[in-house]
C-alpha cells in the first residue's frame, strides 16, 4: 500500500500511540478511514461526470462527422455533375432537347430553347438568364375583408393614399 512495507507501517503505529495514546487512537483511525472514504468517493463522482462529458462530446463529434461526409458526398455529386456538364459538348440544341423543350421556341417554362453560351468576346452573355425580365410575376386577385375583389387600378389608388397619409404623418422624417 503506498509502496510501504511492514516495517514502516510498523514505525508509522508506534509514532501514532505515542503521540495519540492508546485511548484516542481508534478515534483518529476511524476519522482517517471516513476521509479516505470520502476522498475515493468524491474521486469516483468526478471521475464519471468527466466520463459522462467525454462521452456526449464524442457523440457530437460523430454527428458532425456524419453531418460532414453528408455534406461533402453531395458537394462531391455536384462537382461530378457540373464537371460532366463542363466536358460535355455542348450546342444550343442539345441543351433545349435535355430541357424537354416545345419546338416553338419556347421551353416549358416560358423560357427559350437555346443557352447562350459565354465567348471571350462577350463573357456575360451565359449569366444573361438570370436577369429578371424573364420572371413573370403571379398576380393574385386583392380581396377585402367583405369577400369583394379588387382590380389593380383599385389597389394602386389604395397604395397612394396610404402613401399621402404618411407623408402628412410625418414618416421617414429625421428629427
């Protein structure tokens, strides 16, 4: 125990009565014995609290990591797909029947059948799709509170009276 032999432990009782007496020394033993007992107690709970911890931050770790290889295996699909469109020959025609296109000139989605492609002397025209002039707006009848519809000439007159009733309130003014 401790790396004592017999022979210490011996030295350590004797030097113990004599400086306890025999009368106390049961007392001071028992009192060891609690906080040798307490100590291995207190060592025990916090030796599974930091288990307890250890273990929730590797299951956080492995639900990164799967989250992560989730992540990535998708990113690793698209950069497949985008390099495989890359390398593919390409030409207006091919794009519009991989579309599903009409033939009238329009796609499904009123858009046309040919992709223009970006050259080096006019590099923007591929993004031109993006431009906002091809998006048709959904317009949704305007129904009061009493079930009657509106037109838009009735909504943008409603629209300019809420407007001149702000600007006599005073909104958007600095004080």
């Amino acid at each position: 125990m401790f790396g004592i032999g017999y022979q210490e432990m011996f030295l350590i009782v004797v030097a113990a009565m004599v400086i306890f007496g025999p009368k106390r020394l049961p007392e001071v033993a028992g009192q060891l014995g609690r906080w040798v007992r307490e100590f291995r107690k207190m060592t025990a709970d916090l030796t599974g609290e930091f288990e307890k911890t250890f273990a929730e931050v590797d299951e956080i770790k492995e639900s990164f990591r799967k989250e992560l290889t989730g992540v990535m295996d998708e990113v690793d699909a698209v950069g497949k797909s985008v390099a495989k469109d890359l390398n593919a020959p390409t030409s207006g025609k091919k794009i519009a029947k991989a579309n599903g296109t009409s033939g009238n000139g329009k796609g499904k989605h009123g858009l046309a059948d040919t992709v223009p492609l970006a050259t080096k002397t006019d590099p923007l025209s591929d993004v031109s799709l993006l431009d906002d002039t091809w998006v048709k707006p959904v317009r949704t009848p305007m129904v009061s509170a009493n079930g009657s519809s509106h037109n838009e000439a009735d909504a943008a007159a409603a629209m300019d009276r809420v407007r001149q009733r702000r600007a006599k309130a005073g909104y958007g003014r600095r004080a």
